[in-house]
C-alpha cells in the first residue's frame, strides 16, 4: 500500500515537472521567433536607410511616430510606429507619383513588423542631420517587444537597441 502511494507522488512530481518543462519550451519558442521578426524587420529598415538621405523623424506623439527619407532613386520612403496597432509600417512614395500626400494616412502603409510582435515601444534617435557637421548620420532604434501569440509571453519584454550609420557623408561636401 505504501509503495503504491509513493509511486502516485513520484509520478506526479514528475508529470508536473514534465508539463512546466513544455510550457516553458511553448514560450521560448514564442518569444526567439518574436526575436527573430523583430531583427529581419530591423535589418530591412537598416538596408534601405543606408543609402538615404534627407532624414526626418517625427517623435512628436507618444502614440504615433514616423520617420522618412529619400532613397538613391529619389522614392520617399516612411516607416511608422502606432502604440494602438503596436506594430511597424512602411510606405514607398514613388519619385515621380503626383500624389504628394500619399503617405500622410496610415492606409497607405504596409505592416512589416510580423503578426506574432507586439512592438509596445519604438522611438527613432538621429545624430550627426546637420549638413557640413562632418559626421555621417547615425539611427538609433529603441524597441519593446513581445509575442503576443502565447498569452504567457504577452508579458515578457524584450528590450533592444540597435544602431545603424549612413553610408553618405554630407549632401554639401564638395569632393
């Protein structure tokens, strides 16, 4: 009779650990793929902002921020952060489009921040925008970030900063 007890509490000592043991794998999986969206959107913002120009950030609200610049093919190019949507947005104004304001409503914008990110805060820091300052300019991102596809990760923040320099010097340079 005892070892009949015993073997019921050894088993769900270990059905319990077993159990905490693949919840636990649900979230780490949740949050590095989280992780890994977040770092494929930044790397794409970082491959097109290497070649800009003409850089303008727009931090003014806590719940709408935007930044744009120009490309080498002269497109405008405008990235968008919404806390209510918590996700990022892109929208390319063509060089030659006739619509000056076609980026100025969020419907023109495209997510590329994936589905399984809740992005809960984004801010944008720009150095070195004055012309004839001698520095490349230099783009700091700051971001919170969450899975939002497990309800046990919606709480677990993810904190990044990542750093990204022009390739252009000055506009006004004269070589």
């Amino acid at each position: 009779m005892a070892s009949i007890a015993l073997f019921g509490i050894a088993m769900s000592i270990i059905s319990a650990v077993f159990i905490t043991a693949l919840r636990s794998q649900r979230i780490i999986v949740a949050l590095m793929a989280a992780n890994d969206n977040t770092y494929f959107t930044l790397e794409q913002m970082a491959r097109e902002m290497r070649l800009g120009r003409s850089f303008t950030i727009s931090n003014n609200s806590e719940e709408l921020k935007k930044f744009s610049f120009e490309d080498p093919r002269g497109n405008i190019i405008h990235y968008l952060y919404n806390k209510n949507s918590k996700n990022i947005k892109r929208c390319l104004k063509a060089y030659n489009s006739s619509n000056s304001a076609y980026c100025d409503t969020e419907n023109n914008f495209s997510q590329i921040s994936a589905a399984n990110v809740d992005v809960r805060r984004f801010r944008f820091d720009m150095i070195g925008e004055s012309t004839n300052d001698g520095t490349p300019i230099v783009v700091t991102f700051f971001l919170s970030i969450a899975a939002n596809n497990i309800p046990e990760a919606k709480n677990i923040l993810t904190h990044i900063q990542t750093t990204t320099a022009v390739r252009n010097l000055d506009e006004d340079i004269p070589l």
